[in-house]
C-alpha cells in the first residue's frame, strides 16, 4: 500500500496520496513489508530507504505541499484538477520551484486573513452600544487598537502583492482564494466586512425595538403620482 501511496511518474498526479491515508500520512497497514524489518526479539527496526524510495518520497512530499496548499486556498475541485493537469509533467527541480511560489503566496494570504478576522471580531465587539458609555480613556485605546490592526492589514498587503506578482511573472496563474481572485478580494474585503457590520447592527437595533427588516419589492415610477 506504501509503494501504491508513494508512486511517482512523470506526468501522472498520484490521486492514491490523498486518498491512501491522507496527506502526509502513510496508509494504514496491516504488519509487514514496507521499510522496516523485525528482530528476533519482536522489536521493530527501521531500515534505510532506497535511492528509489528516497526519489518518490520526494516527489509526493512536493503534490502533498501543493495540495495542501490549495486546500488553504480553498480552491474548487475543478481548478484543483486543472491545477494538478498543469504540474504534472514538470521535472522535479521545476515543480519544487512551483510548490514554493505557491507555499509562499499561501503564506502571506492566510496571514492576511487572520488579520482580517481580528479586524471583524473587533469592530463587531466595538459595535456593542455598551461601549457608548465608556470614558474617554476607553474609546481612545479603542482607536489606537483599531490603528494597529489597520496597519498590520496593510503591511500584509504589500507582501500578498508582491507573491501574487511572481506567481503570475513566473508561472502564468491567477491567485484565488474561495474562489475569488485575490487581489479583487484585497481591493473590496474591508469595505465590505464593514458594510455587513451595519448591517447587522442595523437589524438588531430594528428586532430590539419590535421591528424586522422585510425585503420590498422595487417601486414602479409610473405608479407614482
């Protein structure tokens, strides 16, 4: 089951390192075979690998790192297809190459994003009507809170730019996350984050007072007198 997990060959995607076991995990055997062998006492020792063991261990260990990858992305299954179709006649050098241009964009948007999400639970936290009645001391330290984080953000910024514009100089691809190009994301996730803040602060404020928001239907001008 290893040798089936760990078979490599030039453009072929091995889909059996997913689903023997997972990513970078060996598959579940039942005793025996492998690389290790067994004393007379019943301890178990491991043996060297072979120069061909070493290569396809290699070689998986980069369409693991590239899965897990676009897994962090959270790509489709369908761009993940066209994605592994694409790496998988590249020479072992070359994929390397690829595998640590994408590690490093997905790096820096996974950073992004964490960062994003401390900006939401703040502001969410901050829209508290409570917070009205703090001292002045309060709100102060919560714009100085709020100006960190908004730096941080930017800073990233910067860096997820700078990654997406070589993964596009050197290996021709859109980056994506959740489906969505990224640097649209970039350009419009703040804005929008803070649109649907009010949003839902709008509707509390509404059920507390007994009412509910209702969707209407669009007026008609020629029934306007």
């Amino acid at each position: 089951m290893r040798a089936q997990k760990e078979l490599f060959q030039q453009g072929y995607w091995n889909a059996n390192s997913i689903l023997m076991g997972g990513l970078g995990r060996d598959p579940e055997v039942d005793g025996g075979g492998g690389g290790d062998g067994e004393t007379d006492d019943g301890l178990t020792v491991a043996t060297a690998p072979t120069d061909a063991e070493t290569h396809h261990h290699q070689d998986l260990s980069l369409q693991d790192r590239l899965d897990s990858v676009w897994l962090q992305l959270e790509m489709p299954d369908q761009v993940r297809i066209e994605m592994a179709i694409k790496y998988c006649n590249q020479e072992p050098a070359q994929l390397k190459r690829t595998t640590e241009l994408w590690e490093g964009v997905c790096g820096a948007i996974v950073s992004r994003e964490r960062h994003i999400l401390e900006l939401e639970i703040f502001e969410r936290e901050s829209s508290d009507p409570k917070r009205l009645f703090e001292r002045q001391a309060g709100r102060l330290r919560e714009e100085k809170q709020r100006s960190v984080l908004h730096r941080r953000i930017k800073k990233c910024d910067k860096v997820v730019h700078s990654h997406i514009q070589k993964v596009k100089d050197k290996l021709g691809d859109k980056v994506t996350y959740q489906g969505r190009e990224y640097r649209d994301k970039m350009s419009r996730d703040m804005t929008e984050m803070l649109y649907w803040l009010q949003q839902e602060r709008r509707q509390t404020a509404l059920e507390r007072g007994g009412m509910v928001m209702i969707d209407l239907p669009p007026i008609d001008p020629s029934s306007i007198v």
